[in-house]
C-alpha cells in the first residue's frame, strides 16, 4: 500500500499537467464546436488527472519484442544470430530514497486530505445550513409566469424558489428537491428580463443537475486535490459550465442580445455585495470569465464543418489517446527495498546424492610412499576393501562441460546479485560466435551460465547450468572476456554470485 500510495503521488506531479496541457490544446482547437463540447472536454480532463496516475501499463515486453525484431533483421549473421538476455531491467544510478523520506510524504499527503475531505464536509454543512434558513418567495403573477415557462421548458420538477440574505447572488442547491435562491430584494427591485434571464440561467443548472455534478467532481478530485493543475481544470470546468448555461438560457428567453444585456445589469448588482458565496452552490457568476461570457453571447463565431470538422475532432481524439498511453507507459513506480537475490539453484554433484556409508574406522595417517619395486609390492599384504577405499585418491571426472563441472560455492562474503543489475556494470562485453557445426545442424536454444565474478569485476569462475552441448563452449569463451565494473558493496568492492543467459537462434 505504501509503494502504491508513494507512486500515486509521484506519477500524479508529472501527469496531471501533461493531461491539463492535452487537454487545453484540444478545447482550443474545438472551441468553434460550442461550448458543450469544450465543457465535455474538461470533465474527461478532470477525471482522467483523478485516475490516470494509478493506471500503470508495462510496454516493456512489447518494446523488447520490437528490438529482437529489429536486431534479427540487422545484424544476422548468415541466418544465425547470438543475443545475451537478461531476467529484468535495470537503470544504472537509480535514486535510493532514505527511509524516513517516505513516511514524512505519506504523513503530509494524509494532512492535506483530512483538511480537504473537511472542507468539503463543511461546504455541505454550510448548504444545508443555507437551506434551512431560506424564506420562501412572495408568489406573483410575474414572478409565477417566469417560473411556470421555465419549468416547462427544461422540464424541471420539484423545484422551489426562495430568497436568503446569505448569498450574493442567484444559486442553485439540492440533488432531487432541488432549490433555486435569490438575494433577498431582488424581486422587488429587478427588471424583468433581468430576472426572467437569471430564473432561466439556475434552470439550466438544474436541468443539467450541476449541484450533484459538482459534489462528484469534489469527491472524485480529493485524492489529487493538492495539485495546483487541478485547481486549474476545476476553474476551466467551471468556466465551460457558465458558458453553456449562458447559451441554453438565451435560447429560453428573447435571444441572445438581450440575455447578454441583463447579464451585465446583473454583474452590477452582484459586485455591490460583499458576502462571500456558498461553497457547493451553483450559481450565476461562479466562473471568472464574465468578459468571454459577454462576447461568445454576442460575437458571432464561424462553425466547423464537413471534412475540417471531422479532421479536428480526429486529431483531438489521437491527441487524448495519445497522452494517456504515453502517461501510463511512462509510469514511475516505488517498488519497497528488495531483499538480496538468492543463488540459483544448480544440480547437486554426485556425492551429495549417494546414499550414506557408514564412516570407516578411524586411519592412522599414511606418509605419502614412493613406487615400490615389484618385489616388494608382492611381499605387501592386501589392503582390506573399506581401506582401499578410504585412502584411494579420487579419480578425476572425465573432461566434460554440461553436468560433469562442479558448480562454482560462493564464499561467505560473495553476494548474490540478479543477471539484470550486472547488465548495467558491464564495460567489456565480447559477442559470442555461433559453431559452424551446430548452424549446420540447425541447432539453437539458450545457454545459461553461473558465473562468480570477483571484486576487481573479472570472471573467476564460470560454469554451464543448462543448454545445448554443442553451444556451450562457444558461449564460455565470450563469457569468460568481460569484464564488469567493480560491485560496490556500502562503498567496497565486492564478490558477486550471478546468472547469465546466452541465447543462440537461427532465423530462416
């Protein structure tokens, strides 16, 4: 959980302005398309900033697959080709994190969670609070037939109006009743087209059910609500939200002109109050982009269309795609310290396996004889089997290179260390050359080797695991001339217990 956590976080500081800047790019090509589908891209902004940076990809098989194509087709050989492989990947100099460092960004991360999860909490307490202290509106014919059209036209039930001394300006609260308020006077003083503009506006709000839109976009962004990218997304979000609320109210009331007209008188009986706006609550003057609002309502914009139109949405399309694949293949992960890597396991000798012999009486040590004459040889009493055998100089093996060589032990202070991180040191690497014999007898596999490598970074022992005979000496010999650089062990060299593969194919 904490390797999860900490590569969350990480991912997330790089990601969430890669995806903020793919996304910018794509509402600016798109912006001739209207504003729904500028606010559309925004939305799928934020939630991919939210997840994108758990999502992790490994492109590495498919990458390694590409460059065995690639070398196959280049550097064979006369239909044969040696490549070395290794069981994992390894970046020379990878940072190591201290381990307090971890727990410190882990506590932090904690803290601004619980202050965000809690000001969210609050925002709530504070609607609701708004709720409860509402007075319902005075009900006139004027203000009844702005309500009634309204409610036809975007096909809103359960909604109720009233006024509150609280909020600055027209807002929209709740998820199924759902409650339109005014600043208290505003019926009184307002004209109008103005207030038959502002009714229509908190409709589209809650045509749209921005309310509930919003508190899932607050809950799905607390995981990453620290990342001033974020905060970024959720103004554009917002931005786009007014922007198409502005066009689907003026399509309710006499047209743009005129809505974009009341917008401004309303804008000047908003700036002459003070208190400071509802945290969840939707309103009319919630985005800061009151100049682009005024002019998309009266500038007229040229719309794409036919083949251009299909060409940007296209590019749009590979550009998001292409962003989230390159995100999730470039995934950082924090992987927890790893314990040492374990010798390979390697057929036991002979002697291990035989069965036990009881242990001979205890021998009086013999001094070594010279080569006795003849006679004196036949004068000698024979020696008793069991003794014979005791003091027999062990015959040496016949000379092979598959199973007969005994595995190199590893010393006390020899460390295993994988095939993969001893790829990064090495510095002389001598390529195997494929047996004439065995390219004509179509013979191919891999030849894995167990290899001691001493402190200075020169190979002193070297023995075959497994592998095809006839391949064997030819990849001891390449083996046996690199040369790696000296494994440091808390800064002193140190003798390293390794693995190697050397794979040998014949490409037709």
């Amino acid at each position: 959980m904490k390797s999860f956590l900490l590569s969350y976080l990480l991912n997330a500081l790089w990601q969430i302005p890669f995806v903020f800047a793919a996304a910018w790019l794509a509402a600016r090509s798109l912006r001739r398309l209207g504003p729904a589908v500028e606010h559309r891209i925004w939305c799928c902004a934020l939630i991919v900033e939210t997840i994108l940076p758990a999502c992790y990809v490994d492109m590495r098989p498919f990458a390694v697959s590409l460059a065995n194509l690639w070398l196959q087709h280049t550097r064979s050989v006369h239909g044969a080709s040696v490549t070395v492989t290794t069981t994992e990947f390894y970046v020379p100099g990878a940072p190591q994190i201290p381990t307090i460092v971890p727990y410190l960004i882990l506590m932090a991360y904690a803290g601004t969670l619980v202050y965000f999860t809690g000001r969210l909490l609050w925002g709530l307490r504070k609607t609701v609070a708004l709720r409860h202290h509402a007075t319902a509106a005075p009900e006139t014919p004027a203000i009844a037939n702005i309500w009634h059209r309204c409610a036809q036209r975007f096909a809103v039930r359960n909604a109720h109006l009233a006024t509150s001394s609280d909020i600055p300006g027209p807002v929209t609260i709740g998820i199924r009743h759902r409650l339109l308020l005014l600043p208290t006077g505003w019926l009184e003083t307002l004209r109008r087209e103005d207030l038959d503009a502002a009714i229509a506006h908190e409709f589209a709000h809650m045509y749209r059910r921005d309310f509930a839109k919003n508190l899932v976009y607050e809950v799905l962004s607390l995981p990453v609500a620290w990342h001033p990218a974020l905060w970024l997304t959720r103004s554009r979000l917002a931005e786009s939200r007014e922007l198409l609320c502005d066009a689907i109210a003026a399509e309710a009331v006499a047209g743009k002109q005129q809505y974009a007209r009341s917008l401004v008188r309303l804008a000047s009986e908003f700036a002459h109050r003070t208190q400071r706006p509802v945290t969840h609550a939707i309103g009319i003057f919630d985005a800061n982009n009151f100049e682009r609002r005024i002019m998309n309502l009266t500038q007229t914009t040229l719309e794409l269309r036919g083949l251009k139109r299909f060409a940007t949405i296209a590019v749009c399309l590979v550009l998001g795609f292409g962003a989230c694949a390159s995100a999730m293949a470039l995934h950082i992960q924090v992987d927890p310290p790893a314990a040492p890597a374990l010798p390979p396991v390697l057929p036991a000798p002979a002697a291990a396996v035989a069965p036990a012999i009881p242990p001979a009486p205890a021998v009086a040590p013999v001094p070594a004889i010279a080569p006795a004459s003849p006679s004196a040889r036949a004068a000698q009493p024979a020696q008793a089997p069991e003794l014979a055998e005791a003091i027999a100089p062990a015959m040496p093996a016949p000379p092979s290179i598959a199973a007969s060589a005994e595995a190199p032990q590893p010393a006390d202070d020899t460390m295993p260390v994988s095939g993969g991180v001893m790829a990064g040191n090495i510095l002389t690497k001598v390529a195997p050359v494929y047996p004439d014999d065995a390219r004509a007898a179509h013979i191919s596999g891999t030849v894995v080797l167990h290899a001691i490598i001493g402190k200075d970074g020169v190979i002193e022992k070297l023995v075959v695991v497994s592998g095809p005979k006839e391949l064997q000496r030819a990849a001891l010999d390449a083996v046996r001339q690199w040369v790696y650089k000296p494994y440091l062990l808390n800064g002193n060299p140190t003798e390293v217990d390794t693995t190697i593969k050397v794979n040998f194919s014949l490409n037709n």
